[in-house]
C-alpha cells in the first residue's frame, strides 16, 4: 500500500517519526491540536512555507494527523521541520532575498490568529519584525497615511493591489493550458461535490496559482456546481466562506437540506395520492379516509342509521338498483356536506 501512494517503507518511518516528535514539542509548548500546524507555518522560512502551501489547500486550519495524512512531503522537508527553533514564538527571521509579500502577509495573519492578538497591535508587530528598509517599502503603499495609522488589513490590501496585481508573472505553456483546464471544469452529472472538490484540487496543483489557490477554489467549485438551485444559494451567501474546503463543507449541509424537503414533499404527495384511492364510504368522497371522515355520527335521512349521510347510503343504492324510484338522484344530492 506504501509503494503504491509512491512512498517507500523508510519513508514512512521517516514521517511517522517526525510527525510522532512534532507532536511532542507542541505538547510540551502548550500549542492546543486545532493550531499546531498553524503554529509550525508561521515559523518556517518562506522557501518551504510555499512548499507546505504546494501540497496542502489550506495548512491553517489542519491537525498534525491531517497534514500527516497528505503523504506528499520529502525527506529534505521533514528535516527542515525539524530544524525549526519552534521554542521561540516568533516568526521566522526576515530574509530579504527569500520573502515574498504575499507569503509574508500570510504567515503574519497565521501568527496573529494563534496569539490571539488584537487588531489595534498588529501593524506594531509587524513595525517590530521588519527591517527599517523593508518597513520604508512598505509606507510607500500607505503614504498619505502614516505606518502606524494604517490597519493590517488595509496594507495588505494596497500591496496587493499595487504589487501583486501588476507585477509581471510568468508561466509556462503547460500551466496556462492546466489553468484552462481548471477554470472550464464543472461538476459532472453523476460526480458528488467531494468527487468534484478533489478533481479541482487536483488540478490547481498544475497551474501554479500560489497565495490565491484557496480562492480559486472557493470560485471554480461554486461556479461549476451541477445543480442550479444549489449553486444559486451558494452563489448568494452573504459571505462566502473562505477557501474551497469550507464552501464543500457548507454546500453539502445545504445539499442534505434540499433533499430532505424533496423526499418530505414526495412523500406528502404520495400519502395524498393513496389517500385519492380510496373513497370514504361516509361522504362518497376521495381525499381522506373514513376515520377523518366529519359524518362518523351523522345519522343518514334515508335509512336512520349513524355513521354515513344519506349521498352515500348504501341502502338506498341498493333500493335504487331494484327500482325504488321514490327518491331520485336530485333529492340523494340535496343533503349539505
């Protein structure tokens, strides 16, 4: 089974053993599960950052199992991992020829969620990591506002705005017909919203979509949904969930929804159907049954007995048949129902 998901047995060793003493540290540290990999990111340098980013959607909000579970790291990165000062609860020391904003901006929102750090203090923090030269750059995207003014939220805005949006970006042939190939897929007829989520997955590995891979994602899955009330719901959510797992996550709740007032709706119309087979012989009429029936003590003008009105008196039918023609179908038809 190790050999067939491309790993060999000295690999899974290998990655059991680190996973097993990654656990350990943050146990010791006191990092809860729910943000020990978003613990363990933020302390990376930015080189393999991106490559924990590259094989996993979103490694915020795994647990060491799950990320365990993605077996698709190398030995020279679980060696990485283990070199990382993790007692020092800080970020990774800046390195100006290896950060990337984007990255960068990233692994700052990761830190200032674990620490729980009020939004009033983050631009702080990040005046405080930064290089002079680096904080100079910055205050160029906040200018007129001053660096301390300025929210994190707003700076990362203008940044990518003003450097991401139109920089330059070169890619290959292959990724631009992979990136045709994710932005044309739908959800096939017969394909569950997993099956459709893991084929996006899949190919947003080939089109080198960085940072914004989770949004992509979130975009192609909602778009592409084969059902088009499922779709409109999730395309008028008043905030759509972040990243693509958790619009898979929250279209699934309202897929089960829809189906359960479907199979609700079936059912009431296939009770009312058999309830239109059958006549009440107390009225005559279709639509509930002789139990329901509002005449059950009504006593019949014809033949005196309860439980039947006179429209449905089988008496009088049978005396019809014989040829009573003492009471016509008009007078059998006069009663109030």
């Amino acid at each position: 089974m190790a050999e067939e998901a491309g790993m060999s047995k000295s690999s899974e060793d290998a990655l059991d053993e680190t996973f097993k003493t990654l656990e350990e540290i943050f146990t010791q540290l006191n990092i809860p599960k729910s943000k020990q990999v978003a613990y363990m990111s933020y302390h990376l340098p930015i080189p393999m950052y991106k490559e924990l980013c590259s094989f996993t959607m979103c490694p915020h909000v795994l647990t060491l199992d799950q990320l365990r579970k993605e077996r698709k790291t190398n030995e020279k990165f679980l060696l990485g991992l283990l070199a990382v000062p993790y007692h020092e609860k800080k970020l990774y020391p800046y390195d100006k020829e290896t950060n990337v904003w984007d990255f960068l901006f990233d692994q700052f929102s990761v830190y200032f969620m674990v620490h729980d750090i009020p939004k009033e203090d983050e631009m702080t923090i990040i005046e405080e990591y930064l290089p002079a030269e680096a904080v100079e750059e910055l205050y160029e995207h906040t200018k007129p506002l001053k660096f301390n003014e300025i929210t994190f939220a707003l700076l990362k805005h203008r940044v990518k705005k003003t450097v991401f949006y139109t920089a330059e970006i070169t890619i290959s042939g292959k990724t631009l017909k992979k990136r045709h190939e994710f932005f044309k897929r739908n959800q096939y007829y017969n394909e569950t919203l997993s099956e459709y989520y893991e084929a996006l997955s899949n190919l947003s590995m080939q089109c080198e979509f960085g940072i914004r891979i989770n949004e992509h994602l979130r975009d192609r899955f909602t778009f592409g949904i084969h059902d088009p009330q499922l779709r409109n719901i999730c395309l008028n959510w008043p905030v759509p969930p972040p990243t693509g797992a958790d619009v898979v996550t929250c279209a699934k709740r309202v897929q089960d929804t829809l189906k359960a007032k479907a199979e609700k709706r079936t059912a009431e119309r296939t009770k009312k159907l058999k309830r239109d087979e059958n006549r009440c012989y107390r009225c005559g009429k279709f639509g509930h049954y002789a139990h329901e029936c509002k005449f059950v003590f009504t006593k019949c003008k014809y033949c005196s007995k309860r439980g039947h009105i006179q429209a449905a008196c089988r008496q009088l039918k049978n005396d019809l048949a014989l040829g009573d023609e003492s009471y016509t179908k008009q007078e059998t038809s006069t009663e109030e129902l």
